[in-house]
C-alpha cells in the first residue's frame, strides 16, 4: 500500500513565455514521471497546462474537486516565483508538497526556506519520487531532500543515475491536459528525447548538474515511442530535444533507418546538437531532410574568441561556419544561439555579433540572448563570488533580462544592443525577400512589435522612454541604421512621420466562447473586429478577404507563430498585455495598416478553451524540460 495516493503534476509557467511551437512545452517530463509512478498509486494527473488562461486559478479550481494527497511543481528557474504560489495554494488544500527540476535542485535550501514547500528531489526525479509515493519522506531515499518533524532539513545522498534508459516506461501522455483544444497523445505539437546528458561542460549550462553524463536510449526503443506518435492524418511536429541527438553517426543512421523501414515520415522535426556534431552527420543531412528534419538547433554562443573560452564551449568558431554551410546546403534550416552581455564586454565586442551572423549568411535564423547565470551553471558560481549578480527577481532569469553587472555597459544598454542585434539580422530587406509579397511584411512586423513589446513591459522596471529606445533600435537596424547619430535615409523618415502623425487607441471585449480584439484609429471612422479560432494546427496562418471570398491567402508562419495568440486578453504569462499595449502608438499604427490592408481576418491559430467560460491563451528527462528559450537550464 502506498504512503501517497492520489498524485498531481504541475509544471510551472514563467512569467515571460514566447509562444513558438519550437519552444511550446509540451509537459513531456512530467509525464514520464507519471509512468513511472503509475502502477503505484490510485490515480495521476496533470490538472492545469501552463497555457491555460489563468494556471493559478486553473490549479486552485482543480484542488477543490481532486482530493490529492501530493502535488509534485516542476520549476525552472524562471518558473520558480510561480512554482512557489503553486505550492501555497497546494498547502492551503492540505496537501504534501515536493518541488524538482533545475532551480530546486540547484538550490534545495532556499527552496526548502519557503515554509510550503515540504520536500525537493535533486536531479532525476524517476526513483525518489516513487520511493517517496511507497514510503513517505525518510533519511533511506536518495535525492531527496526533506524537512524532518521538528523542521530541521536533511540532505540525502544523491540517487544514481538511470544508466539504461530503455528500461523506463513509455512517457503516459495520455494524462496530458487541454492544450490549444487538444489533449493527451493528440497533441499535434509534442517533444520526445533519445538520450538524456550531454558530453560537455560548458560554464553556462546545468545540464551538468541535472544529468549529468551522456546517455542514449537505443535506437529500437526510441523509435518504438516515436511510431506511438505517429499520425498519418495529421502531420506534427515533434522536437527531438536531447542536448546532443546528433552525437553519435551510427546511432542517428540506425534511427533514420528505422524510421524509413515502419514508414514514419508524417512529422516535421526539430531538433538541438552541437555544430561539431552536424559536421560528422554530414553525410546523413539528405535522410535526415527526407524524414521531416525541418530545423536544428546549434550553439553558436560568441563569435568574440576571449568570451567564447569562458565559457568553454569546446570547438571553433571554424567549425561553427563549416556546420552552418552544411545545414544550408542541405535546405535545413537553423536557429543559431548566440549570447551577448557577458560583463567584460564593451558595445564594439557585441555589434559584432549580428556581423557575424551576416557574414555566414545567418539571415533571420540567428536568436539572440542576454547571458543569464542560472543556479546550478559554474557561471552562477563565479558572478555570485564575484558579486556581479545585480538581481535575484527569478522572473528575469529567462535569457532576455538583464541580471548582470557589466563593466563597460549600462542595462538599458545592453537591451538596446539586444534588440539592435535582432533587428540587424532579422530586419525589412529580409522579410521582403522571404515573406510572400507586403502582407507578409507586414504580417511579420506586426508581430515582432508584439513580441518586443510584450516583452519590454515583462521586465516593467524601464521607463517609457527606454522602452521607446528599444523599440526604435530594432527599426533602426532593421532598415539600415546602426548608429543612433547617423541621419536617417528617406524611408526612415517616412516611417518617423508616419508614426508621430497617428495617435491610435484599443478596446477589448468578450463574446460568448471567444474573444475578440477591437482596433480604433482616433479620429477613424475605421473599425476592424479580429475573432481567433481554435485550430489544431499550428502552422499557417490563413487570412481571407471579404470582398474576394474565393481568394485565400496562405502565409508561411515559421518566422510568426504566436501573431493573434499572444493578442489575446489572457491571464498567466499574458495577463500583463493589455496593459503594456496601451502605451505605444506605434502599435497601433501597425494594427491598422495591417487589418486595413487584409480586410476582415480570420485566424486560425493554436488558441485554448480548456475551461468551460472562455478561455484563450496564448521538458522529459526528469522534472524539468528547459526549452532553447532557457539557455542554460535545459536537458
């Protein structure tokens, strides 16, 4: 008889959160841990999504009618001030609460200070937590850290690691709940791992510290998971998302094989290596491009030589560009991670790094990120000795705040140089090439002005006029300036003109089971109701044109996911949207010469109701997955 039976899995949603099928997270982790643990105890589940309108009132409502006896939190470091209101309102319902992931595992004492938070399971989470399911907290579980009767805590020894992957059972995602009107192994956007680890050491990543060594799950079995989700229907996308999926030749040669001879080749695939890694799969990108692999995550890091031995990455900047060449070669595409801010640099050292990304052609797939030195990383180690750590506001730590003291730079700064080094790389010319005429420009800058955006007032400790500034850096480097002093060209002067003549204003309302989102020009007799609708795919973007019905046009959304999702009057990580749009004209001059140019609009994108009122919103190894958005804290 188990000491614990009735189970719930949450995963804590950070408070910055970009919607983008490639860093979606798809609670995979969790539901490993619930296979695990399934035959041990009468019931399982995982009550909320963090895609829901409002989680914390999701998860309260689902405490009320579940009569759990445990409530297992899955945080990130960037999750971790929700995990802890998880907790509270988990405490309040009587329940025995344990958190694990990264950020506990990294530092279990401060986890263990908040007084709801009664136990922390270091690193794998498979074998203490069934062994705290069977037997209640004791001194004879390792990794597991708990606070005894009289509130003293007690470290035990670490667990070991699961050497034979293929020994766990297969993730239960049929515990999965509502997600963009999907649930359970419907998914059409899920994750699935091969191995678990990573061979290197690099000073900024904890995946030391959560998994420590490389390890592969064979390719029979992996494979044998992966047909579970395959649907001839409905294509989906899946992310490979190991460390490291293309380490090993033999090994990805042996599951392209496999994949090839039980016909799975209805998927769109993405996945994350090393650029080291791509260069002896070289011979394998035709059959990885037939299977679906549509893009690959790489590290660049730092084109900068003295930063890029800090953080001791491993390889060379010639092999990164040997990578990148074969990736476009083979028609695959990339996002190319490259981080900017570390406290040495100067302003010169970081316009270098869009240069770069333009020098190897790197248009519109190099991301950009602040560097952040999470818990658990020998980085966090070295900026807390060195006392460089400005801010321990959890809710900053997801790669675009910044949290560091530089030397030579201020912070509002370096977040201008983030948004300039976006823009440069990712800016007008680009668009006018790739996007499909101007209503794919268009469509493509009414969506990275959200982002910013919504991103800017994430951070909601800069004035208006930083936000500006940030705002103007990316348009500025977009369409060709790159230095503040230098006198803009006639387009840009159009655009100055343009943005200081309109004043426009916003309404927003609900209707029924969905929402729509008004835009009124000031002095307009223009009036546009926008409705989203619920799709299972997340792919396209279908706009039709009243006046033309026949006619529809289809625009790619790989660079524009999250165009209508993130405009939605949601709760959770969206709840402060409304708010931030409220103070920049620009947007809405934006929303109106889009909505002006297409007509009326329907969207047809990954929107939820996964509660009965209206509800719009919008990692497995162990407890926690960190999505590429979270550099650093990720399996």
């Amino acid at each position: 008889m188990s000491y614990f039976k009735r189970i719930a899995l949450v995963k804590s949603h950070q408070k910055f959160e970009p919607v983008d099928p490639a860093y979606t997270t798809d609670i995979t982790e969790l539901c490993h841990l619930g296979a695990f643990i399934e035959k041990d105890v009468e019931h399982i589940s995982i009550p909320i999504s963090p895609y829901n309108r409002d989680p914390i009132k999701a998860f309260r409502k689902s405490l009320k009618s579940g009569e759990y006896d445990l409530v297992g939190i899955s945080a990130m470091t960037p999750g971790y001030n929700n995990a802890r209101e998880y907790a509270r309102i988990a405490k309040e319902a009587g329940t025995y609460v344990i958190m694990g992931g990264y950020h506990p595992t990294a530092l279990p004492d401060q986890v263990l200070a908040d007084p709801n938070v009664d136990a922390v399971v270091r690193g794998e989470g498979e074998l203490p937590l069934r062994d705290l399911v069977l037997h209640g907290p004791s001194g004879n579980i390792s990794g597991l850290s708990f606070k005894e009767n009289g509130g003293s805590v007690q470290h035990n020894p670490p667990a070991a690691l699961i050497e034979e992957l293929d020994q766990l059972p297969m993730a239960l995602r049929d515990i999965r709940p509502d997600r963009f009107g999907e649930r359970g192994n419907a998914y059409s956007v899920d994750t699935i791992y091969s191995s678990r680890g990573c061979i290197a050491k690099c000073t900024f990543c904890a995946n030391d510290t959560m998994n420590q060594k490389f390890r592969p799950r064979s390719p029979e079995n992996f494979v044998d998971e992966l047909e579970q989700l395959h649907d001839k229907r409905v294509k989906k996308l899946i992310k490979f998302f190991d460390s490291i999926f293309m380490f090993d030749p033999d090994r990805v040669e042996k599951i392209l094989e496999l994949m090839f001879r039980r016909n799975l080749t209805n998927f769109r695939i993405f996945t994350e290596t090393r650029t080291d890694d791509v260069i002896r799969c070289r011979h394998l990108m035709k059959d990885l491009k037939r299977i679906g692999f549509e893009k690959i995550l790489i590290g660049i890091e730092s084109p900068n030589i003295e930063t890029y031995k800090k953080l001791r990455k491993g390889g060379s900047l010639k092999k990164h560009e040997q990578a990148i060449q074969i990736l476009q070669e083979a028609n695959i595409r990339m996002d190319a991670f490259l981080i900017i801010g570390h406290p040495h640099e100067t302003e010169q050292d970081i316009r270098q790094y869009p240069e770069f990304a333009k020098r190897v052609k790197l248009d519109h797939q190099a991301v950009y990120f602040v560097m952040t030195p999470y818990p658990g990383t020998q980085i966090f180690q070295d900026y807390e000795k060195r006392k460089l750590i400005e801010s321990f506001d959890w809710d900053n730590y997801n790669n675009f705040g910044a949290v560091v003291r530089l030397e030579k730079l201020e912070r509002s700064t370096l977040r201008n140089l983030l948004s300039h080094c976006h823009g440069s790389t990712g800016g007008f010319s680009y668009w006018f090439q790739k996007q499909p005429g101007i209503i794919g420009v268009i469509v493509q800058l009414f969506y990275m002005t959200v982002f910013w955006l919504y991103f800017y007032d994430c951070q909601g400790e800069d004035t208006r006029e930083e936000k500006n500034e940030f705002i103007w850096s990316f348009f500025r480097a977009s369409y060709g300036h790159y230095h503040k002093k230098r006198k803009p060209n006639r387009l840009g002067k159009v655009f100055q003109r343009f943005f200081k003549t309109f004043q426009l204003r916003f309404e927003i309302g609900g209707i029924t089971d969905s929402f729509v989102i008004a835009f009124r020009a000031q002095g307009d007799d223009f009036w546009m109701d926008v409705q989203p609708y619920v799709q299972t795919a997340d792919r396209m973007l279908t706009v039709t044109l009243d006046d033309m019905s026949e006619i529809q046009r289809t625009l790619s959304m790989s660079d524009a996911n999250g165009l209508m999702f993130l405009c939605e009057d949601g709760g959770g990580p969206f709840k402060r949207f409304r708010r931030c749009l409220t103070c920049y004209p620009i947007f809405w001059v934006l929303a109106k010469a889009f909505f002006k140019c297409v007509g009326n609009i329907g969207v047809r994108y990954l929107n939820a109701v996964s509660d009965p009122s209206p509800v719009h919103t919008g990692n497995p190894t162990n407890c926690n997955l960190a999505p590429p958005n979270t550099r650093g804290q990720r399996i």
